[in-house]
C-alpha cells in the first residue's frame, strides 16, 4: 500500500454502489472507485472489494456478459486473498452453501463456510431495523482475538440468514433473537468474517454511520501486511 492509501472497489453491477461509496469517500487515505468489468478491477488493482447488496439473481444476469467476471473474483479472494466484504446479496454470493438459490441464478464466488438462507425473513414487506450487538474480532493480533463489542442499527431488506456455521473457521460477529412468524424464537447469525472475507446480511450502508466501513477498512490493512509476511516467508 504505497503512501498508506487504500483502494477499495465496488463492484457495480446492480444494487446499492453509490451508498458504499459515499460512506467509504468519508474515510481518510481510501480511494473508492465502482467497478463494472474485469477490465475495470485489473486497472484498479483493489486492496479490498465490496461486493453490494442488491437482487443477486439480476446481478448473476448482468454479470453473464463478463464471463470472467466471476472466475476473476474467485482468483482475487481465494489466490490473492485480497480482503473482500459482502453485504447481503453480496454476502450470498460467498457463501459455500446457499439454501433457495434460484436455478441458473446466483453466480457464487464462495469460500466461506457457512450455509445461507436467502430471503429469510420474507418479502420486501417484512423488511425491518433492529439494534444489533456487534463482537468485533481482532484476531489477527498476537495471542489471541481481543473483542470489541458495539451496538449497530441493523437494516434488513429481503435479507438472507446465515442457518449454520460449517467450520470452526468463521467467527461470529453478530447474532440475534428473531420471532418466526408461528411465534417461535430462534436465533440468527448475521453477520460472520472467516480469513480474508466478511458478511453482513444487514445493510451498514444505509445508516448515517460509518464505523462498520472504518472496521473494513481497517480490516483490509490487516489483512495485506499478513499476505505482505506470507510472501516474505515463502520468498
Ligand atoms: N437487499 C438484498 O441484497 C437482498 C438480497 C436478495 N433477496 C437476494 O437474494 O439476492
């Protein structure tokens, strides 16, 4: 990261890019650019990659004019392992498992081991805001995670859930009590990071406040000086 600026792209296919962007513009040395095409994100070269929320089926449709649109992805998470942050369709779109995905529909790029649920809580409809508890985890720390709890108004539109962790890997940064319609109560996970990759189910974007977007990018520079000391250790 040469003079301590942070490139971080969005990808622009559909859905909700300008709201990243602008809470993203608020952060100091973070240039944000929105990013349509492999063409686009190879200029760019991003340290990390938002991937929106938005409807992930039309997004897996705009996306089939760019065939190596998502092979491209999978080669920057799971290769280059630059940090990537997933907000609602976007955090189907990493998910390993994904529960009533439409046939054709989500293009994935995958990696993170977890089983989703889209459209979870039903329609448009039965969209909703609650105070979530967020646990922040720091683990890249030397010994050990060190948590920082903080409360975060959580916006859920046609959000999926996450159903099951599926691997000791994925931390946990975010669950809550939710009354099924039979009035039965369960809990859900909505917000996870596993190695380099971080989902929401909810939307920080759409809230006037940006720590959720300062924790990302203080996520990303964590995440390159590791790959930064890998590439040391392996040369
Ligand atoms: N707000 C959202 O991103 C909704 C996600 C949408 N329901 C989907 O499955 O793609």
């Amino acid at each position: 990261m040469t003079n301590d600026t942070i490139r971080v792209g969005v990808l622009s296919l559909q859905g909700g890019v300008i709201e990243h962007v602008n809470m993203l513009k608020k952060i100091a040395n973070v240039i944000v650019k929105e990013l349509k095409s492999t063409e686009q994100i190879k200029v760019f070269d991003p340290h990390g990659m938002i991937l929106p929320g938005g409807e992930s089926t039309a997004m897996a449709i705009i996306a089939e004019k760019d065939q190596e649109l998502f092979p491209y992805l999978q080669q920057l998470v799971h290769s280059q392992k630059i940090a990537v942050w997933g907000t609602c369709a976007g955090s189907i779109m990493l998910s390993n498992q994904v529960d009533h995905q439409k046939k054709g529909g989500q293009s994935l790029i995958g990696g993170l081991e977890v089983q989703i649920s889209r459209n979870y809580f039903g329609r448009q409809i039965n969209s909703f805001e609650t105070t979530l508890t967020l646990n922040l985890h720091d683990d890249q720390e030397e010994g050990g995670a060190s948590i920082n709890k903080m409360e975060f108004e959580g916006i859920f539109i046609r959000a999926p859930a996450i159903l099951k962790t599926l691997s000791d890997k994925v931390h946990i940064i975010s669950d809550f009590n939710h009354t099924k319609p039979d009035g039965t109560e369960e809990t859900v996970i909505v917000a996870v990071q596993q190695d380099n990759m971080l989902a929401t189910v909810f939307h920080p974007e759409l809230t006037n406040d940006n720590r959720f977007h300062q924790y990302f990018v203080d996520f990303i520079i964590k995440n390159n000086q590791q790959q930064q000391q890998q590439l040391n250790i392996i040369k």
